[in-house]
C-alpha cells in the first residue's frame, strides 16, 4: 500500500471512531501495520480515551497472593509453576495468608489480587478456605481471586458446574476475578502455548457465567511472543463479542510477553513501540470496554507512563509480592509506595485518581491513611 492510500485508509478509520462506529477486523489488522504512524494511532486512541475517561488516571492500593505454584500444568510461557519435589515448590499455611491479610490491612490495601498454580495434592475446599479466611477476618479487602483456569480446574475437582463453583467461591467472600489465563484465544497459538489448560470456549463461557451471577471480571491478552496481528484482533474480538452480551468485563489489560526462564526463552520480549501500539489498537477496538490498564510491572514505569496518552486510562496500584512476572524476568520494581503512582501519574499531565476493584472512588481518612471507604462510581464521579 502506497502512502496516499495508506492515509486514506486511515482517515477512514479515523472518521469511524470519531462518529462511533464499530471497527472491524480488517480495521484492526490495518492498525498493527508498522508502516501505519504509531503516533497516529496512538493520537486517536488518546481521543477515545478521554471521551470515555477525560483527564484521569486510575490506581488502586493492592497486594498479591500467590498460594501456591505448584501446577499440574506445563505451559511454555510460564516461569512461575514448580513441580511438587522442586525445591522452589509451595503452599503457603494459613498463618502466612493470614500474615498477608494483616499486612494488607496495615498498608491500607484496598484489593488483594488471589491467583497460582493448580496443585494436585491441594482439594478444591483448600482453595476456598483460602478465600473464606481472609474474608472472615479481614472483610474490608476486596478479594479479586482465582482466574478462569482455575475455576475450571475446580469444576474438574469438584464434579459440580461452573455456576455451581462460582457461587460457592462469592458465598465464601470472592468479590471478583481476574482477567488471566485468556494468553491468546485462536487455536494456532493456544496448542503452542498451553494445549492442555482450560479452552477458549471455558474461558469465555467462565467469564459469562460470572457476569450472569453479579461478579465483575477483567479481561487480558498476552502478546509478543508466537502470534501475529490477526490472532490479536481476532482475540479482542472475542472479548468485545462477550462484553456486548453481558457488560461484565471491567477492564481490559494487555500483557506484555517475558520470555526469561520460560520454554521460549529464545524469543525476544515485545519492543516499547509494540506495547504502545497494542495498548493503542486494544482502546480502539474495545469501545464496550470502559478501562484499559497498563500494568506498569510487565511494561515497566515509563512505558506504563508513556501508555497513559495511548489509550490507558489506570496504571494498577502499589503490587506487593507480585511473583509471576518478575519469576519471568520483570525488573520492575516489587512495590510502588502510593506517593510514587501519584507522582508517576502527575508526571504525564494526569489527575491521579484511587479506585477499589470495581471502580469507585476511594475516599481516605485524613487523620488515618489505613481507614477508606468507597463511594460513588468513578463515572459519575467524572461527570459531575
């Protein structure tokens, strides 16, 4: 395509977003061509992003809980599972989830992020227990917990139905579920990835069961590593497919591939450019999805910074103990103090904002930064 007819084309897709109308897959696919200006394309998505989010960005005060990585699975991208007799291998005990909820508490946290590997020795009714104590004794912290992997995994153990495991898991105090284990949906690259671990199918039927009972989800898509364009687009396809049926998902984050210490160690991790442009096309061809989130620990501070003017509108929170990614060679740091999101926030033109899970604001006592509450939704909170 010459460049007259490339910026033609582009106009057309640029007048599409402008009156609101839906882009296709080709739309998506013409988007990730390198020769398509990403400043351009970042531009237009900085214009959807505040139609829908004005000037703000998100954040959140949160800590991860990783019980386990001990998993039956092997999956090629994963640098995080063990096996049972490695030495890296465990499973924490319930004083140690407990420590984590205290902890939690004393910082404030508002979230605690609950996923890890899917032990064969560990029943299902270990991985509720999990979720039943910290609710019990500390039922302020929002417990967004176990992906979709999971719960398929607890459907196996259980026998019982999905809807049957996901009402169990809220009635012992889940709040929400994470976006992970979706990697990219198309088979081609799914069998390359992860041939045995939950399908497209259990993923997306997953996530709409859990929007059918009332608990918010987030979605993902793991990039830059074995895929192409078309399995991107086609992925968030998928995800906008779904989120017009129920309007359960809440945000959408795009993962950044880490080849360290995995089975595709040879691949090199995705380039800035890259992560910009599919943060970019992510916010253009999601337009049911109200957030996009740059997760600053697998883009890395500056990239996530750079991302608020591509698209994103949340940059995550303080992420204690996060493990996964940096297992897979993160070198971000392993925790952000509050002060320092703000200031990265600030830093980009942007009024830092704190949100709970589900996206309302988060209002702190001034006397006593460890006792909030939450209050009106972060969409009104913009309109008015």
């Amino acid at each position: 395509m010459n460049i007259s007819d490339r910026n033609a084309r582009f106009r057309e897709i640029r007048d599409k977003v402008e009156s609101g109308t839906r882009l296709t897959l080709d739309d998506g696919i013409f988007l990730y061509d390198p020769q398509v200006p990403l400043q351009e394309v970042g531009e237009l998505a900085n214009y959807v992003r505040e139609q829908k989010n004005g000037n703000v960005g998100y954040f959140n005060i949160n800590t991860h809980l990783n019980p386990t990585n001990v998993c039956v699975y092997r999956c090629r991208f994963c640098a995080f599972r063990s096996d049972l007799r490695d030495p890296k291998g465990y499973a924490m005990s319930d004083e140690q989830i407990l420590d984590r909820g205290r902890e939690a508490t004393e910082n404030g946290c508002t979230e605690m992020h609950i996923v890890g590997g899917l032990h064969h020795q560990r029943p299902y009714e270990w991985y509720r227990h999990i979720i039943e104590l910290l609710h019990d004794n500390y039922p302020q912290i929002h417990l967004k917990g176990w992906t979709a992997v999971e719960i398929n995994w607890f459907e196996f153990q259980t026998k019982k139905s999905i809807q049957w495991v996901l009402e169990d898991l809220r009635d012992a105090g889940l709040g929400s579920m994470p976006g992970g284990g979706a990697e990219i949906f198309h088979p081609e690259v799914r069998d390359q990835l992860c041939e045995h671990k939950a399908n497209t199918h259990a993923w997306l039927e997953i996530h709409k069961t859990a929007h059918e009972i009332g608990l918010r989800t987030n979605c993902t898509m793991l990039y830059g590593h074995v895929e192409n364009a078309y399995h991107r687009i086609d992925h968030l396809l998928r995800l906008r497919e779904l989120q017009d049926q129920t309007g359960g998902f809440q945000v959408f984050i795009p993962l950044a591939f880490h080849p360290e210490n995995t089975k595709l160690s040879n691949l090199k991790k995705p380039s800035a450019l890259m992560d910009l442009r599919t943060m970019a096309v992510s916010r253009l061809m999601l337009d049911n999805v109200q957030h996009i989130k740059a997760y600053w620990i697998m883009l890395g501070i500056e990239t996530a910074q750079t991302a608020l003017a591509y698209g994103a509108d949340d940059i995550d929170g303080t992420v204690r103990h996060e493990l996964i990614y940096h297992d897979a060679g993160a070198t971000t740091p392993e925790f952000l103090s509050v002060d320092k999101i703000k200031d990265l926030i600030s830093e980009t033109g942007r009024e830092p904002v704190e949100r709970d899970t589900v996206y309302r604001r988060v209002h702190r006592d001034p006397n006593d930064f460890t006792k909030w509450r939450s209050g009106e939704p972060v969409e009104t909170a913009l309109v008015s």
